[in-house]
C-alpha cells in the first residue's frame, strides 16, 4: 500500500431499548410481578430470588393460608414452586399467570440503535487493515485519522476501503477504492492526508482523503457492503476469531519491517546530512548495520519480527550514538 500511519451501505443489526412507564392496566399478571408484590408484601429485598431449587417437595397452600411472611419464609426455605405462585395469583386477582412473559413493564418509547455489522477500514503500508470504524459503532458515525507517504516524492496515494475484522486487508473485503492525485513532491511521512468514514442514518459509507496542505481532496460514497449475508458475516467474525494468533503474528512482522524501513531511511539521510561532522570509519560502521538489518529485510517472509525488532533496534542505537558525536562536535565549533 502507498500510505503510511502516523497515529458499511452497512448491513445494520437492531438493538431495542424500551422505557417502561409506571402506570399498569389491569390484566394478567406475569410471574415477575407477582413475585415483586408477594416480596413487598412481606416486607423482602426487591432482588431476592423468585423460588430456590426443589426436589421431589411439594408444598400445598390455600387460599386461607396466604400470609406474606409465611409465604416468604417457605420461600428461602427452598419449598416454594412457581405452580403455587401461579395458583395464588389467580385467586388474588382473578387472572390467569401468563408465564410466557418476561416483564413487567409496558414499553411506550422504542429507539432503533443501528450498528455496523463489521469494521470499515484502510489498507496501509505492508498490507494492514487498519480500522477507522469498529464493529458495533453506533450510526450516524464520522471518524478521522490522518495518514501520509511510503515514499519519498510520492504524489498520489490509492485509498482502499475494506470491511471486515482480520488484520490484513487482503483477508477482509474489499468495498472500493480510489486515488488522491497532485500531492507535491516531499520527504516519506511529511504529506499529512485525512482519510474520513462519515456513515449517515441511512447507512451510506463516504469516505474522502484530502490532502491537508494543499486542500485537494477525493472521495468515494459505498452504497452497500457487497451483498453480505447474516451468515456471511457471522462466519467473518468467526475467521477473525479462528486465525486471531495467526494474524497478530503476521502484523506484528509487518510493522516490523515497517519500523526498519523507516529507520534506515532517517538513518541514511541524516548521515547525508551531517557527514561532515561524522568519522568516516564510525559511518562505515553505521552502514554495516544498515546492510544487515537489510539482509534481513530481505529474508522477512521466513525472519521473525522479534529477530527484526532486535537488528533494528541495534541500528537505532548505534546512530544515536554516532549523531551525538556529531551534535557535540557542532557545539564546539
């Protein structure tokens, strides 16, 4: 991919959240109710159990025999059953228990929450998906970040959008794709390009990449997320959950190698840059480490990132160093 991190039309799913009123028309009580009337009739904690486990018990009670604090203590005795609940509940008000329901409340105001199925994103440099918008957000949503070059004089950078939760975009899906063109001629990571998902109610994806320095901007609008299905979907989910070590692996040795590049790049063009502050045979050191974090570059489909970490990190170091000669010498100077 040609960009570089500095820093779905969704298939939507419903959640349902209803607020319940407090005044109650008269009909037939479910089990819960009844359960929270008996307790505050004995004077019990709203949260007690409705009934305890039993076994082969049985527990019979007339209608004579309704007194709350009895009923309660049977209850935390494990010798209450809901058949008895029922039955008491039907002499006190006349109706029959409907045990199928499950609240106690009359729900008045329904929201509609939609969500995005699966995360939208890009694909950045070595392949990674790297997520703008996670699974579950919220729509309406808008979220920006912004990006840069791989290259030094790059001028146009290929925006690809993909959907999905794998942490490489090529095993995620790819919804579309366009370029941001006439971005002036600079060093790798000075360009600062804003990639923004904005995702309206109606679930429409418009993704834009703009160019901060100049203002020249591009975009795209995603109509749908490629005809998935529920199952597709879920079965995308389930990829990302079966191959989530595999994948972690695979990205960690990417950024490895992402971060090596990146070094070996500011380590060469600051060696450029003050060469004549720096010891010829403390540079030729310098460059025999940058030949073998390469050599290993090189070997990254086999190399492990700790590997690449390490012979990074023993470059970072070493030019730090020799650039502190160099500081302290222009100091004396």
């Amino acid at each position: 991919m040609v960009i570089y991190d500095k820093q779905r039309q969704q298939q939507q799913r419903s959640f349902i959240t209803g607020l319940a009123t407090t005044q109650r028309p008269r009909r037939p009580p479910t089990r819960c109710w009844l359960w929270m009337a008996v307790a505050s009739a004995a004077g019990a904690p709203e949260h007690a159990p409705p009934y305890a486990s039993h076994r082969g018990h049985d527990m019979k009670i007339d209608s004579g025999q309704f007194n709350p604090d009895a009923l309660w203590k049977r209850s935390l005795a494990g010798k209450l059953q809901m058949a008895h609940v029922d039955h008491l509940g039907k002499l006190t008000t006349e109706f029959e228990p409907e045990p199928d329901k499950k609240t106690a409340g009359d729900v008045t105001d329904v929201l509609l929450l939609d969500v995005t199925p699966l995360s939208l994103g890009i694909e950045t440099l070595g392949g990674v998906f790297t997520k703008l918008i996670n699974r579950n957000t919220t729509i309406p949503t808008k979220k920006s970040q912004v990006f840069s070059t791989a290259a030094d004089g790059q001028t146009q950078v290929e925006i690809k959008v993909h959907q999905g939760e794998r942490e490489m975009a090529c095993d995620n899906k790819l919804l579309g794709q366009f370029s941001l063109v006439g971005i002036p001629p600079a060093p790798r990571g000075v360009p600062q390009i804003e990639v923004t998902f904005d995702i309206d109610a109606n679930g429409i994806v418009h993704v834009s990449a703009r160019d901060k320095g100049t203002g020249k901007e591009q975009q795209i609008v995603i109509q749908s997320s490629g005809g998935l299905s529920k199952e597709e979907i879920e079965n995308m989910i389930k990829n990302a959950e079966r191959y989530a070590e595999a994948d972690k692996q695979k990205k960690e040795t990417v950024e490895a190698v992402n971060q090596a590049e990146g070094i070996i790049h500011d380590t060469e063009s600051k060696m450029d840059e003050f060469k004549d502050q720096l010891p010829e045979e403390e540079c030729n050191k310098l460059k025999e480490k940058i030949t073998k974090v390469r050599e290993i570059l090189s070997k990254k489909d086999t190399e492990s990132a700790e590997s690449i970490k390490q012979a990074t990190n023993d470059l970072q170091q070493a030019s730090l160093k020799l650039f502190e000669m160099a500081y302290k010498k222009m100091l004396r100077q």
